[in-house]
C-alpha cells in the first residue's frame, strides 16, 4: 500500500509537463482537464490513504507538497501563454513566490526542530483546494471556449491569491515568534 501511496505523488510530478503539453503544444484542453482532475483527486487520496493506513512518512511529508507545487507551476506557465495573459502570470508568479518562501521557512524549520511552525493548516488545503478549482474553471473555459468561464476564472485566480498571501504570511508569522 505504502507504494501505491507514494504513486499517486510521483503521478503528479510526472503528469504536469503532459499537462503543459497538451495545453500549449496540443490544443488538447478536455485530455489536459482530465488529467488535471486526475492529479487534483490522486492529492486528496495519497494523503488519506496514508493518514488511514498510518503510513505517512518523511519522504511524502516533503514530495507531496512539492509535488503540488510542480503541478502548479506547469498550469500557470501553461496558461499565461495559452491565454497570452500577463494577469495570470503576474498572479500565479506572486503564488509561486510565496511557494518558494514557504519552501525556505519550512527548511529553516526543520533545521531549527521547529516544523510545527510551517505544518500544513486547513486554511493551506483550502489554498490548494481553490487553486485547483481555478485550474479546473480555466480549463473548463478553454475546453467549451467560452470567455465568461474564463473571466469568472480570473476571479477565482485572485481568490487563491488571497488565500495564498494569507498562508504564507501565516507561517512567516509562525517562523519568527519569538
């Protein structure tokens, strides 16, 4: 079980540049959707899988968040140039930002023995919940080519922003209380 676990991370990982392929390269935004929700679900089941079957481990601990950031990553960059769209790479480059900051708290923690810091909050799963949300309704629009999904997508883009900016300053906090 603990393989079939850590598959589903290595799935998003490796599912991601597909991802940007049949976006930019393809035009295959129904197989990019697809496949995109295939990777959101696999996030939702590798984390409870584990948490059922009490094989959480170090190694998913830091590729699961890591893995979300990869398909993140590839969606934004995948969108701002299928959508020439300099307020989803603006957006998405500040959401990145923030997850390399919480990336570099999250080492810090761990070399001070203070991960409890930068544990995952609910409000950090909501953050990646909408995140996926907004994906999927750009994807959406792309797949139907219908422009008031997309504008609402932009909406649900500044959204996670908010969200995202309000996790990482949570941690930061988090971080450096004294």
């Amino acid at each position: 079980m603990n393989y079939f676990i850590q598959s589903l991370t290595y799935f998003r990982i490796l599912i991601s540049p597909i991802i940007f392929l049949f976006i930019t390269f393809y035009d295959l935004y129904g197989w990019a959707l697809f496949l995109f929700f295939l990777a959101s679900i696999s996030d939702y089941w590798d984390g409870f899988l584990a948490r059922k079957f009490n094989l959480e481990s170090v190694i998913g601990t830091i590729l699961d968040p890591i893995a979300d950031k990869i398909l993140v990553t590839f969606l934004i960059l995948a969108l701002s140039l299928e959508l020439i769209s300099i307020f989803i790479g603006m957006v998405g480059g500040v959401m990145l930002v923030r997850e390399f900051w919480v990336g570099a708290l999250r080492d810090l923690n761990a070399r001070q023995n203070n991960s409890d810091a930068t544990k995952v909050t609910l409000l950090a799963k909501i953050k990646t919940f909408i995140q996926f949300l907004t994906f999927s309704s750009f994807l959406l629009g792309l797949v139907l080519n219908n422009s008031l999904i997309l504008f609402i997508s932009n909406f649900l883009l500044f959204l996670a922003l908010i969200i995202t900016l309000q996790t990482g300053l949570s941690y930061t906090m988090s971080t450096f209380k004294k």
